[in-house]
C-alpha cells in the first residue's frame, strides 16, 4: 500500500515509524533529540507514535535528525505545458476559482 491509499492516521503512523527510524539510525534517544530540538519528551513520543503534533514540531524533529530535506518534495515546481504557459503571459497565479455552482431558483421542473 502506497502513501496516497492511506488515511489520515495511518500516515501519521507511517511518520512516527519514519521518525523512529532516522532517530535510531541516528543513535539518538527520545529525551537527547527532546533536547537537540527544544521540545518536551512527550512530544518526541507523541510523534513516533502516530499522535497528531504541529508542523512546526515536525520540522524540528526533521532538523534535528538531519533530515528536513525530505520536505524537498513539497515545494517542487510542477511543469506547466506550453498552451497553459501561454494562456497566462507570464501571470502566476494568485487564487483558485473555487466550484461555481448554478443557483437553484426554486423551480421544481425537472427533465
């Protein structure tokens, strides 16, 4: 099973496995990366067992273990074809247009 086939907690399961891991790798116990990275111990446990933490603990955790280049992936730039980079002129852009839904009117006609 893949990353994207999993839910919410089973992908924060997956983090604290991935975590555990480069810890121990790193030779490093819970309560010595507690304090490489300034957070209490509990939040160490918490995150190696799949507990919802902030993103700003798990970037420390990430730093702390040498590793916050596994974030790379987030800010990749997806290739846009030629026609949309034409479409645009150059425009990045700034927001998303959201669904349009056709407003109901109260009419009970149907097909």
């Amino acid at each position: 099973m893949k990353i994207p086939d999993f839910d919410d907690q089973q992908i924060l399961d997956e983090i604290g496995r991935r975590l555990r891991r480069e810890r121990l790798a790193a030779n490093l116990t819970q309560q010595a990366l507690a304090n490489q990275v300034g957070v209490a111990l509990k939040t160490v446990s918490n995150a190696e067992d799949g507990r919802n933490v902030s993103l700003e603990t798990l970037i420390r955790l990430l730093r702390g273990l040498g590793r916050l280049d596994t974030l790379d992936a987030m800010r990749a730039d997806t290739a846009l074809s030629p026609i949309e980079l034409a479409a645009r002129r150059g425009r990045v852009r700034q927001r998303a247009t959201g669904s349009r839904k056709v407003k109901d009117e109260g009419n009970d006609w149907q097909w």
